[in-house]
C-alpha cells in the first residue's frame, strides 16, 4: 500500500513538472509586462499612481524635444507668504532621463483663451501631475494633464513643447505640453503673445 502511495505520488509530481515545463507558460499572455516608467506612465490603471514617471514617457516618445516654460517656484511678489507655481514634475526623473528643458519662465495661461477642447483633439497622453496656478492659492495637488501634439508630427524630431495651464482656479486645474507649432496655429498668435501663470494681481 506503501509503495502504491509513492508511485502515485511521483507520478503526480512528473505530470506536474512536465505540465509547468511544457504547457503553462502558453496560458500568459505572450505580451511583456509593462515594467518601465514610460509604460507606466500612459497605463490607465496607473493613472493616478504614475504621475512620477511622466518624464519617462515624455524622453521616450519625443526623445529629441525641449520642453519650456517649465519654471516651478515662488513669484518674488509672493514671497514670503506664497508657494511655488508651475508643473510639479519629478526633478529627479527629470536628471535620470536627461529631458532638455528651460525654465527660465513659468508655464503659458490658456484658461481665458477657449482653446482647450481644441487642444484635447490633440491629446497623446492624458494623466495626472502635481501642479499650482496661484501661489497664495490653495496647497498644491494632482491636476490633470495632458501631452498634445498633431498626428502628422514625428515625435523623434528636434520640437519645442510648451508648459501651459488650460484651467486655473479649478477643481482640479489642467496642466500639459502643447507642441509649439500646433499652440501657435490654435491660438491663433505667437506665444510671446501669451500670459503666464503667476501674474501679480492689480
């Protein structure tokens, strides 16, 4: 009796073996499992986790862009009572990715404008990110956010997105990055022309 049980046994842990060498792996998926912060990041399960990772997938879809008016800090008439403004992206994401930016100005205000549902027929990537339009307004929290570009760009080209503000003062605001040619051909103006965020109350 023994001996029975043992023989059916090994026989059990054979046929285990040879259905865990043999036939289990064609039950997944055969696609990779999405691991990398740039899949994360346009994952829509993750949305409202990834919004660390959203450098990621902006260096790895416009690999060769610039993205400007991403300044995030204090208004000096502000200061000391204010806190800072801008797109909250993760700086250090930022560093490992090696984005080329400039943050010499704050992010462009689009919210008086009536472009912003012209500007989501754009949409590339919609997600969250921090981010704060007032800053003597309230604490700073996830807004949505967007990446927009035209279908006929190719996005390994040397393009120039700008930060730009589509809600201020909402519930939540709206933050992304519009690609240069397309914000100007839909503003209808250069973006010189356009007010940032953080303009000093009169």
């Amino acid at each position: 009796m023994l001996m029975l049980r043992a023989l059916t046994l090994a026989t059990a842990l054979v046929l285990a073996t040879v259905v865990n060498l043999f036939f289990a792996p064609q039950i997944y998926s055969p696609r990779p499992p999405a691991f990398s912060g740039a899949d994360l990041a346009a994952n829509e399960v993750w949305r409202g986790h990834a919004f660390s990772f959203q450098p990621s997938w902006l260096a790895a879809t416009l690999p060769n862009s610039t993205f400007v008016n991403v300044r995030n800090d204090i208004p000096d008439w502000a200061l000391p009572e204010g806190g800072p403004i801008g797109i909250g992206w993760n700086m250090r994401t930022v560093t490992i990715e090696n984005l080329a930016f400039d943050d010499t100005d704050y992010p462009l205000d689009l919210s008086g404008l009536g472009v912003r549902d012209l500007i989501a027929q754009h949409h590339q990537l919609f997600a969250l990110i921090g981010c704060q339009s007032d800053p003597v307004g309230p604490v700073q929290g996830l807004c949505d956010y967007f990446v927009a570009f035209d279908d006929t760009v190719n996005p390994t080209n040397e393009l120039t997105f700008v930060a730009v503000f589509t809600i201020t003062g909402g519930e939540p605001n709206e933050v992304g990055f519009v690609e240069k040619g397309l914000l100007e051909r839909l503003v209808g103006a250069n973006m010189s022309a356009i007010p940032t965020i953080g303009v000093k109350p009169q």
